[in-house]
C-alpha cells in the first residue's frame, strides 16, 4: 500500500513552472546582488545543479561534495539575490522537512547597453530564450515518442529490450525527427525575434 504522504512529491522543473528569464541590466541596482550571489565557484555550481532538476540542500552538498554548512550559505545568498526558491518540501525519514530548491527564473542574463535600447532587448531576449527552450522540450519529446513507436529488432534469443541511454538516445536524437523539429522550430523562433526587434525599432 504507498504512503498517503509521500516522502518526495515530484518537484516541478523549470519547463512545468510559469516563470520568466530574468534580464538584468549591468547598472540595475540588483546586478550587484547577483554578481555578489554568483562570485563563488560553488555558488555557480549550486545553481547550475538545480537548473537540472530541483533538489534540497543535503543532495546538493553530497553532489558538490561539500558541506551542508557551505551549501545553506550559498542558498541563502542566492535567495537573497531572486535567484533560487522553495519549490515543494519533502520529508526525511525521520519525519524532518526539507525545502527543495528550484531556479526563480528560466534564464538569467545581465546585459550592458543603452537605456532605450532595454525594452527592445529584453522583449527580444526573452521571447529567444523561450521559444528556443520551447523548442529543445518539443523536439525531446517528438523523438522520445518516435523511438517508442519504432519496432523493436527482432532476434532469435528472447530477451527484454535495454532501456535507452543517454548516448543512445543523443545518436537517434542525431538521426531522427528530433533534430529536425529542432532545427525548423529554432529558425522560426529566430525570424520571429528578428521580425519583432525590426518592428520596434522602426516604431
């Protein structure tokens, strides 16, 4: 019988959640609690980690190997600077709560340029780096489906099919329909970003 209260309940990635990249000018007042947050090697592991796949403070310090302290010192910081939040909480055996930590923004990214050039450049950026992440999601999931859909190779000794591995999967990705969903949906997300930049500016 499983538990009515699940030790992990699934934890939602960046691609599930309604968050936005976060475009930070260089003379924001806020660049400097990012660059602050993201001055430490470890503090840009961290957050390079939970980009991943949310996790709490204990399996990022066993997947860094450091310590737990050096880990909610960074979490903290990088708290501070709207970087990272709780996501979900999950449940020790011992029955202590762990908050899960997951990235504030899709994509984070400090730029340098003119005042007037920012609304252009943000609208622009933001709708390239969603429309490519949207595309690298459809084009996982189109060749995740057509490889479940091919027949699997037949063979005189009855075994169970090996489970795809990631560099399986890269080489079909490589060969199948995957790259090309890819390939076409990151050329109309260009055009459309170029098409939408051009407009404003001519505006």
């Amino acid at each position: 019988m499983s538990s009515l209260l699940p030790l992990k309940p699934a934890a939602e990635s960046i691609h599930d959640r309604e968050i936005d990249p976060l475009l930070v000018a260089l003379d924001d007042p806020a660049a400097d609690d990012i660059l602050s947050a993201l001055s430490s090697s470890t503090a840009r592991t961290i957050l390079t980690t939970i980009y991943e796949k949310p996790r709490p403070a204990s399996e990022l310090a066993s997947a860094l190997d450091t310590t737990l302290q050096t880990v909610s010192y960074h979490l903290e910081r990088l708290e501070d600077a709207d970087l990272v939040e709780e996501v979900t909480t999950w449940l020790s055996a011992q029955g202590r709560e762990m908050a899960v930590y997951g990235p504030t923004n899709t994509a984070v990214v400090l730029f340098a340029g003119a005042e007037k050039t920012e609304p252009r450049l943000s609208s622009g950026l933001r709708t390239l780096v969603g429309g490519l992440a949207g595309t690298v999601v459809a084009s996982l999931a189109v060749q995740a489906v057509w490889m479940t859909r091919q027949p699997p190779v037949r063979t005189f000794v009855a075994r169970a099919e090996p489970k795809p591995t990631p560099p399986t999967f890269l080489s079909a990705y490589l060969d199948g329909p995957g790259l090309v969903v890819l390939a076409v949906g990151a050329a109309l997300v260009l055009a459309v970003t170029l098409a939408m930049v051009w407009t404003q500016r001519r505006a």
